[in-house]
C-alpha cells in the first residue's frame, strides 16, 4: 500500500511540474528581447495601441517630419517642410487649432 502511494504522490508532482514549466514557457513567451526584435515590436504596438497614459516620464522623443496637419483630436505633429518647423496639434477632431512655433531664437 505504501507503495501505491508513493506512486501517487510522484505522479502528482510530475503532473505540477509540467503545468509550472508551461506556464514559464508562456511567461517567457511575453519578455521582450533586447535589441528590439520583430515580436517584441509586435507585442508593443499591440499593448499600446489603445492605452491611455495618464503620465509618461521619458528622456526622449522623436517624431517623425510630416508635411500634413493633424486630423485626430488631441494629435500633434512635427511639421516640416524645410521652410516651416514647427508642432501643429489639434482640439477637435478633424480641425486644425494650432501650432507651437520652433523658430530658433
């Protein structure tokens, strides 16, 4: 009898681990990989597509140059037309309300 359930208790365990190394399996599925590679991109353009920060604390950011105004409310744009630099957002949708001037002084 002792027997059987030593057999249990190891066939439970082996059936614990397995579940705990799936589990990690997934986990490991979800870190990102550094340089940033093509899956992690994904997943981050996937978590934040439709995020609403309530507060970003950066070194850094970077827009690319546009040559059209913005036409979502609440956008901005770096705009250039290597004449004219400066960011230009807007308050309701599909208006343009307004630029910050980037004229250098």
């Amino acid at each position: 009898m002792p027997d059987q359930d030593l057999q249990k208790r190891v066939a439970e365990l082996e059936r614990q681990v397995k579940t705990l190394l799936k589990w990690k399996e997934q986990r490991e599925k979800q870190q990102l990989v550094y340089p940033i590679d093509k899956p992690s991109m994904n997943a981050l353009d996937n978590a934040f597509r439709n995020f609403i920060f309530t507060g970003i604390r950066t070194k850094d950011i970077f827009f690319a140059p546009q040559l059209v105004n913005p036409t979502v409310e609440g956008q901005m744009r770096f705009y250039n037309d290597l004449t004219t630099q400066n960011f230009r957002c807007t308050t309701t949708a599909g208006v343009f309300t307004g630029s910050i001037d980037l004229t250098a002084v």
